[in-house]
C-alpha cells in the first residue's frame, strides 16, 4: 500500500512526497468512559491506522487530501490561527495546525496524503489517529520540539477545543504510546502507565464492527461527561476528591444517597465500579487468567448497557451471542459506544465457527451483518522507513 500511495501522491501533487508517518487506531480492553472521571483504563494501538505522506512547498498553503474522502481543503497559513470549518475530516489536521499555531508555532506551507483502514466512525479511533499522525510528523517538521505526551495533550484539546468533543485522553495517548502485543495500563489523573503484556495464550482477539451509523453519539458523549460532572460535585461536598474515580466502592456505597437524581447516580456507579474491574484486571491478565479477565469484560458491559447506558441492540446481540458461546472468554462494547465495535476474546481454533454463527445470529436479529475482524496488537505512532519511498 505505501508504494501505491506514493504514485498515488504523484499523481495528485505533481512530485514525490518526502517524508512518510503512520498511526494506529485503538481498542480499549477494559474500563470505559473512565478517562474523563481520573481513573485507570487499559488500551492497546491495533495494526489498522491511518498512513500520512508529505511534502513541504514554497506556497504557504496547507493542502490536505485523503483517499478515504471527496473532500479536500487548500488553506492559507493564518498567523491567528482557524476555527472549525462545516463538517469535513480535514478539520482534524487543521485543528492539530491551529493547535500548534496557537502555541508559538510557525509551521510552514505542506502538501499532505491521508489513507487510512480504520473503519470510520467505528469507534476504533479514526480520529485520534489523524490527529496524533498529523501531530507527530508536524512536530518533527518544523523542529518544535515538542514530547510526545505533550503532543497527545496538544490533540486532545484538538477534540475538546477545536472539535467540541469533551472528551478524555485515552484514545491519543494508546495511539501515541501503543507497544506491539502489549496493553496499557494507564492513569489518567497522573497519566502515569504500565506495559501490561497481553498473552492471549490460545485466544485471539475479535473486533467486531456492529456496522451501524452512529446518531447523536457525540451529544450523548457530552451529557454523560456533564452527568459525571454534577454526581462528582455533589460527592465533593461530603468527601475529599477531585475525580469521581478518587472514590472506591465502599465510600460510594456510603455517600451514594446524596446523588437525589436516579440517573445521575447510576452513572457514576458505574464509574467507580469500572475503575475496580480495570485493577482486577490487570492482575488476572498479568497472571494469564483470561477466564477472570473475560469474566470482567462481561460486568463491564453490562454496566454499559444498564447504568451508563451507551450500548444498544446492536452491541448487546454481539455480547449476548457470546455468553452463549463457550468458546468465548470474554465480550464487551469498546469506546464511546452508541454502535461502534464490540471486542471478544475467541479460542484460536474456533474463531472461524464464532465468525460464521455470529454473522448469522446478529443477521436474524439486526437485518445487516456485522464485520469481524481478528485483530493484532501493534506498535503507536512511528516515522515510516525510507525505503517506502519511491
Ligand atoms: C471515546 C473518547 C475517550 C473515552 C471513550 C470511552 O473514545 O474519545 O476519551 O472517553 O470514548 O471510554
């Protein structure tokens, strides 16, 4: 592919591209919607992502083009800056330019080739991948000097601030640090992280696509951060923390009667509760237990579907369809949800049969088919060798 995409960089911008990038996209193994309430959660980089190749020119304009998009955007440099234009892909890389700009930045004029093979709106990181490739490779461009954890923060304000999704850190930082067949442990308070390996032993890792078009996902993403925000104030008033996740169990049990608002406190019960299951989880993958690991998987899930409530029919008939599969560890939704993918952890030999039944129970039940891939566990964002330059 990075051969065709360098002709394919020919022939649109009438030269060779002389530098290549690719970031991956992510799965999250354990602890949802955690990122944002300070706690633990445990991701990993996939091998599907998105390929980035450039070139400077001498016009002071940013070109942007994808070959996963009609649209394209041909934009002078702006010392102030830019704001969100309509609702195309190209704001991301002009969010992460703004980002820079607004920092003290000076980048210079750039021709740019997207192609990527993250599903899009899957809900596997599509766009913290361009945000994070975009970054990386800008970064290294103009010199800024900038680390690579400060160019994750640099991308999530992309999301917060220039897209106005209010979301956490999670999705950049697995796409900026992923470490091939390792998962993360990482704190998103102290963003301090731990390499967990993930030795599947016997087991591979499904991800399966529900297929379905995303609706009001980002409206919803944001009221559950602002019901996060009021059960933590309320908590405050009666006990030290700064984060919903600062709480265990026993403390929420204690104090829980205070949230008056039903909803409210069922989202934060699964906020404090998931944050124990990533810990337990870690342990039970450190020790090779999958059957505990799966185990966790499945409350975590149905905490999604029942408290937090960001699942739906299309995931649940994934989920359920696996509980009544032995040869199933383990099944959850992975990131946002509202459609999206779910994640299952498979017996190796029996993943074809698990492939076939699935497509068929949830064909019964949905009306379209779900898309499943078996996934490998890769490496975070990198700087493509030369040699993939023609
Ligand atoms: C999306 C967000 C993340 C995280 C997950 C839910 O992927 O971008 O920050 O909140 O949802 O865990």
């Amino acid at each position: 592919m990075d051969n065709q995409l360098a002709e394919q960089f020919v022939r649109i911008f009438g030269r060779a591209h002389t530098k290549s990038y690719f970031a991956p996209g992510r799965v999250n193994l354990i602890g949802e919607h955690i990122d944002y309430n300070g706690g633990l959660v445990m991701p990993c980089a996939i091998t599907f992502g998105t390929y980035m190749l450039l070139a400077p020119n001498n016009e002071s304009v940013f070109r942007f083009r994808s070959l996963n998009f009609k649209e394209t955007l041909d934009i002078e440099i702006r010392p102030d800056g830019y704001t969100k234009m309509d609702k195309n892909w190209y704001n991301y890389p002009l969010g992460v330019i703004d980002r820079l700009i607004k920092a003290g930045h000076v980048p210079q004029g750039i021709d740019i080739l997207y192609w990527g093979n993250i599903p899009i709106g899957s809900g596997l990181s599509s766009s913290a991948s361009i945000e994070i490739v975009t970054a990386y490779a800008l970064n290294e461009l103009i010199g800024a000097g900038i680390s690579k954890l400060d160019l994750v923060k640099l991308a999530k304000d992309v999301e917060n601030i220039f897209i106005g999704l209010n979301s956490g850190i999670m999705d950049q930082f697995a796409v900026a640090f992923g470490q091939k067949d390792k998962a993360m442990q990482l704190n998103c308070d102290t963003l301090n992280y731990e390499v967990v390996d993930c030795n599947l032993d016997g087991y591979l890792l499904a991800i399966i696509n529900t297929n379905k078009v995303r609706a009001l996902a980002e409206s919803k993403y944001n009221e559950r951060v602002m019901e996060c925000n009021e059960a933590l104030n309320v908590l405050k008033s009666a006990h030290r923390m700064q984060y919903l996740c600062d709480m265990d169990t026993k403390d929420f049990a204690a104090h829980q009667h205070l949230i008056a608002n039903d909803i409210v406190r069922k989202r934060a019960k699964h906020v404090v509760e998931e944050n124990v299951r990533v810990k337990e989880a870690a342990k039970a993958l450190a020790a090779g237990n999958l059957t505990a690991f799966g185990r966790l998987m499945y409350a975590s899930h149905d905490s999604l579907r029942h408290l937090y409530e960001v699942s739906g029919i299309e995931l649940d008939t994934i989920v359920d369809y696996c509980i009544s599969n032995k040869h199933v560890a383990g099944a959850r939704m992975t990131g946002a949800g509202f459609g999206g993918c779910a994640i299952a952890l498979v017996q190796k030999e029996y993943f074809d049969s698990f492939s076939e039944e699935l497509i068929q129970y949830y064909q019964e039940r949905i009306g379209y088919t779900p898309t499943i891939y078996s996934s490998l566990i890769g490496d975070g964002v990198k700087a493509l060798p030369q040699t993939l330059l023609i």
